[in-house]
C-alpha cells in the first residue's frame, strides 16, 4: 500500500501588486485578501523555511491558500 502525503504545495503562478499582496492566482482574479502571515522556522538547520502566506476569495468562490516561498521567491498552493 502506497502512502500519500495531503496538503502538499505545489508550484502556482501569482501576480502580485503593492507590497507584494496577490492579485490573481493562475488567471483568477483575488476579490479579497482574508489574511496574510510569515513563518520563519527551522533557522537553526541549513534549510530554514520562510514564507509569507496569503488566504484568499478567488473571484470564482474558491477560497485558496498560497505562499511565497521568501529564500527562493518561488510561488506556491498550499490549499485549494
């Protein structure tokens, strides 16, 4: 029997506006921002983790998690 990580992140194109706040999610327009928040973690090992997370509305009704991966500036979903 095979084992499946849930919730795995994985690579999304965001737009982004002022201060760096998504504006669309793939071709899907942000209607809100519900929150946004920083975890730094692991700094004592060599692969800290950073990243800013965003919950959004998605101007489709689908409320989505992304974050932005602060050590290299790549974008990912983490909810969908």
């Amino acid at each position: 029997m095979a084992v499946r990580r849930l919730g795995v992140p994985r690579r999304v194109t965001v737009q982004s506006g002022q201060g760096g706040v998504p504006v669309a999610v793939g071709r899907t327009r942000v209607d809100a921002v519900n929150e946004d928040w920083v975890v730094e973690d692991r700094w004592w090992t060599g692969k800290p983790l950073r990243r800013r997370y965003f919950e959004l509305v998605l101007s489709d009704g689908r409320n989505v998690v992304v974050f932005l991966d602060l050590v290299n500036g790549r974008w990912f979903l983490q909810r969908a």
